[in-house]
C-alpha cells in the first residue's frame, strides 16, 4: 500500500490533501500488525499515528493552497433527506471489516440493513447507504467522493438517513469553476445525485484548502 494511504488513515485526511506525485504517495510498504479485538476506529488511528512517528519517523506540515472547492447548500425546494429516529442504532464495523454487498434489481449495490455508512461502486453504478449521519460525516463522504473539498452551507444541525444512487466515469477532479461532469446513459452523476435524491446543491467556485507536505519518512522503517 502507498504511504500515503495510512497516513490518510491515521490522520482522517481527505485525498484532494496530497499531492499524487509526492514521495510518499509513491512508496508502497506492507504492513503486518495485530489490531486488539474490540479496537475502535480512533484507537485504531491512534496506533497507527504511533507506528507511522515510531518506524516510519514521519514528519509533515500543513500548506495553504488556492484550489476548486464545492459549498453545499439546500436546494430551492428544501432538503429530501429523511431525518433520522432518536433512537436510531446503526451497526458499527471495526478498523478493517468490509462486508460485501449484494446486487439489486437496478444493478446497484445494495448492503446488510442496518450497517453504518458505507458507499460501492458496482459496473459503474455507486450506492452511498448511512444512518444517524451528521452533516459534517455526510459533507466528509461528499469530498472522498468528489475528489474536492466541500463546505457546509447548509445550516442543517440534525442527524439523516442516507441512501443515494449515482453513476460514475471516472475522469478526474473538476478543475474548472462551473463545469459538471455530465450524466451517464443509465443515470446521475453525483452532483445531480445529490441535487434531486437529497435535496441539496453543490456548487463549484473557488477556495483554499490546507494540503499536506510530508517533510520526512524513512523509506527504510525502523526496526523496534
């Protein structure tokens, strides 16, 4: 695996925050370690945190930089999302689990009822299922999935379910202020997705974003 990928793990970075052509996003290691059972997920980016400082001798810092951003905001007709039961109880799974989802009649993935917020990808169709779900946890999978940064503008302060269906052809981030991917033949794009199944808009413009600039590992870890 890249570096960069358990660094993002550790620290919950987003992916728009690297640079793909940075050292550490090219060095692949393998990594073998043994997780306690009953490990939650913060524990788990804490130890990961530890071995990164200790083998790997990681040090990195934060740099401004001008970027295309997405601000979410409610559409015209207000939010579709269903808000969630207070006693709602979803599943959580641990560190590395992943339950495989099944197929649907529509050809989209479909997950095991109940199961905390999760998104697939099958032939092209994506399914993004989650429940109890804060608007900071759902703007967090919009920027994973977009490959951006998104800011919330919504001013929603509830607790939604989510299920959302979206086509998916893979041509890299939008650089550009006003440019959408544009649909497929069997359905929405992401941006559409979330327009007409959730209710809100994503709108491009202009930001800053802090990215991340790794100042040292050792691409050699060292031995405990």
């Amino acid at each position: 695996m890249p570096l960069a990928f358990f660094i993002i793990q550790a620290y919950g970075f987003e992916v728009y925050q690297f640079h793909p052509g940075s050292s550490c996003c090219r060095a692949e290691f393998d990594i073998l370690a043994k997780v306690p059972e009953g490990t939650t997920k913060e524990q788990f980016r804490q130890m990961l945190q530890s071995l990164l400082a200790e083998r790997f001798k990681l040090r990195f810092h934060y740099e401004q930089k001008e970027m295309t951003i997405f601000e979410l905001t409610v559409g015209k007709k207000g939010p579709k999302m269903k808000e969630s039961s207070p006693d709602a109880v979803s599943v959580p799974e641990g560190p590395w689990a992943h339950t495989e989802p099944s197929i649907g009649k529509d050809g989209c993935p479909v997950f095991p009822a109940g199961r905390d917020g999760r998104t697939e990808g099958w032939a092209g169709c994506n399914r993004w299922t989650g429940f109890n779900l804060s608007m900071q946890e759902i703007v967090k999978t919009l920027s994973f999935n977009l490959g951006r940064k998104v800011v919330d503008s919504t001013g929603l302060k509830g607790k939604y379910d989510i299920d959302i269906t979206w086509y998916l052809e893979w041509n890299g981030p939008q650089e550009l202020v006003g440019e959408e991917p544009a649909d497929l033949p069997h359905g929405p794009s992401l941006i559409h997705a979330v327009r007409d199944q959730l209710g809100l808009e994503l709108i491009p413009k202009k930001g800053t974003g802090d990215i991340v600039v790794v100042d040292h590992f050792e691409k050699v870890p060292v031995e405990n």
